[in-house]
C-alpha cells in the first residue's frame, strides 16, 4: 500500500474536507427548514420530522458496504462519481416529495450517494498516510471540516427566507458538482493498478473476516458508533430544543455554529497534539472526560426544568470539545491495522458505527420531549459503553505505553 508520510499540503486537506462536508452540509443546512418542510409535506409532529436528519444516516451507512469495496476494485475515483450521481438523483426527489415519507426515501438515497466521497476521503488519506501521522491529517481533514458545519445552519436558514427551502438542495447540489469538478481535475489515483482486488463477494467475505481478525479495530469501530450515536441525539433534537423548549428560533443557526467551533477548536488541538502524546492517550483521557461531564449535568439537573440558556451551551461547548479528540483518532486506530483493505476496511468501520448510532438517536431522540436532560442522559450511556468497550481491549495499555514511551 502506498504509505509513505510525505507532507501533506493545503489542497489535499481542503479536497478531502470538501470531500466529507458535503454530508455536513446535506444535514446542517436543513435544520433551520425542519418545521418549515413538515408543513410543505403534511407533518406537524417535531418528533417525526427528526427523521429527516437521523434516516440519512441509515444511507450513509448502508452504502458505505457497497463503495468500500468496489473501490478496492475498481480504484477510488470512478466511485466518488457514482456517489455524486446518485446524490443528485435523491435530491430531486427530497425537492418534489409530497409526504415525509417520500421525503425521507429521498433523504436514504442522498446519504448513500453521499456515503461514496465520505467513504473514499478515508481510504485515500490511509493510502497515503499511517500510524500517529494519519491520525494528524485525519485531525486536520476534521477541522476544516467543521467549517461547514458551524455556517450551514446560517446558510440554510438564510437560503430558505430569501427562496424557500427547497433551494437549499439546489445549493447542495451546486457545492456537489463544484467538488466533483475539482475532485477530478486535481486528485490523483491513489490506488495503483497492482494493488487493485477483482470484485466477488468472497473479497467482502474476506475482508469481513480480516476486519474481526484484530480486536482494536473492532473495538474502536463500536466505541465510534456508540460516541456518533450520542452526537445524533443533539444533532436531530437540537431544533427542537432550541426553538421550541427555549423560543430562540431566530438564534439558533449562532448557537449551533458556536457549539460546532468547540468541535473545530479540539480537533485542531488533536492535530497538534497527536504526534507528541500518541492517538490512544488522546482519546482515552477525551472518551473519560466526556462522561464526566455528562453525567454531571444528569445529576446536577435531576428532576428539574430545563436550566438558562447560557448554563446548557456551557455544558454543551466543554462536552463537544472532548469530540475533537475522539473522531479522528477512533477511526485512524480502528484503520491502522487494515491499511491493506482500506476501502473495505473504511465501509465496514463506517457501516457498524453508523448503523449502531441510528437506532440509538431515534430512541433517545424521541425522549427529548420536555426536557434536554434525557439528552444528556443518553450521553452520558453511550459515552460509558464506548469507554468500557475501549478499556476492554486496552486493559490500561494505552497509559502504560505513554509512560515507558516518557510522555
């Protein structure tokens, strides 16, 4: 595989961000437009209009299981195009939908056209890079990343006053064939023709049993599903929370943009970080502190309304801070010992960690009715079971490691 550490440069860090932020940018932009869509599509129940957000995820997740490997087949390029086709055919359905159901079709075709460029972002950075140095570019990718997500809301809310809220997927689709052009015009191939597999299903099988051959990497992908599940919990309820528990409609694309630069602010530090401390320090130490301060606030708050609004994004900005250093550095542990099926390696990675995260959003999700404290309640659940997974595996190695390596 092709791992040498060459220096990385701006274009192939906004390329690759670009790459990933085209899923960020389908899911944030709308959350201003929720309200707005249910009333276009006959549904009034906040609850169910949630799905428009979670469901994606069942596509991102699902079609990482097929673009993993035929890009392991067929190289990298020729599958980020199929993904961007299949991105535009769903969001002209999402556009002409008349009920939610036909709209949340639509919105599990987009996250599986769009599971294609998120897929192979990964897979080419593992091409390229390993070890603590993946881990530094991954940091990198996530924090240029996160520019989207700290806009899109601003974006969207905008794009929906001034032309409705169906031209918030013309503008996806606008920023999809932007990257899709430039993605052709300037990425190399990463995977050289040697290293190409032929397609069967015995090189999935194959794959599938080399993935559970290393323990790391399993345990990492569930720790990564059970932290992305409890994201999903803020992330689709975050609407609702802020514009009917605590009336701030107007607000809330600059609240969520200011709780997404917590997101920003870590993985950066992490890129910075990570070379001197090792991945698994980082993570570990970030995974127990978000617990902590999770369950904090379910027993600071047990029993009791909803605190002041500068109270909860306090809580809220020191809990996602813990993310940056958590993301990035789960998926290159999970990644680093299957660098010779990166692309099977990423869709299955991606598959088990997004498909354990949906059920877990609707369910908590769904609790968030009166309250955000059952929110923070299922942050504090996922966050455990990712630690006690982590710890399972680990058994203390991780610290050990840091103090003979003298960090």
């Amino acid at each position: 595989m092709q791992n040498d550490n060459v220096s990385p440069n701006f274009e192939f860090i906004a390329l690759m961000a670009s790459l990933m932020s085209i899923v960020a940018l389908a899911i944030d932009a709308l959350l201003p437009a929720l309200s707005h869509i249910g009333i276009s599509v006959n549904s009034l129940d906040p609850l169910e209009n949630q799905l428009l957000i979670t469901m994606i995820f069942l596509g991102l997740g699902v079609g990482q299981l097929f673009f993993g490997p035929l890009s392991d087949s067929y190289g990298r390029k020729p599958v980020v195009y199929m993904g961007f086709s299949i991105f535009a055919v769903a969001s002209v359905i999402c556009v002409l939908a008349p009920s939610l159901e036909v709209m949340i079709v639509g919105r599990i075709l987009q996250g599986i056209g769009l599971s294609a460029p998120r897929t192979i972002a990964i897979a080419i950075i593992r091409d390229t890079y390993k070890g603590d140095y993946m881990a530094k570019i991954m940091s990198f990718v996530t924090a240029f990343f996160i520019l989207v997500p700290v806009v899109a809301p601003a974006i969207g809310k905008w794009i929906m006053d001034a032309f409705g809220w169906e031209y918030i997927f013309y503008v996806q689709l606008f920023f999809g064939l932007v990257v899709s052009i430039w993605f052709w015009k300037r990425q190399p191939e990463t995977l050289k023709a040697q290293f190409k597999i032929p397609f069967s299903i015995s090189v999935f099988i194959n794959g599938s049993k080399e993935f559970f051959r290393h323990r790391e990497t399993v345990a990492f992908t569930f720790a990564s599903g059970f932290v992305t599940g409890a994201f999903l919990v803020y992330l689709s309820s975050s609407q609702h929370v802020f514009e009917d528990q605590y009336d701030m409609a107007e607000n809330f694309p600059y609240i969520f943009a200011g709780l997404a630069c917590s997101v920003g602010l870590s993985t950066f530090l992490n890129g910075t970080m990570v070379l001197h401390f090792g991945m698994r320090r980082l993570a570990v130490t970030a995974m127990a502190a978000f617990c902590v301060i999770a369950l904090s606030y379910v027993v600071l708050f047990w029993g009791k309304p909803n605190p002041s609004m500068p109270i909860l994004v306090i809580f809220l900005f020191v809990q996602f801070l813990c993310l940056g250093f958590l993301w990035g550095n789960f998926r290159s542990i999970a990644m680093e010992p299957i660098g010779h099926i990166a692309g099977i390696g990423a869709a299955i990675n991606g598959f088990i960690s997004t498909l354990l995260s949906v059920p877990i959003a609707n369910y908590i999700g769904g609790q968030v009715q009166e309250t955000v404290w059952p929110m923070f309640v299922g942050l504090a659940v996922c966050g455990l079971l990712a630690l006690t997974t982590i710890l399972m595996v680990t058994k203390g190695k991780v610290f050990a490691t840091a103090e003979r390596s003298g960090l």
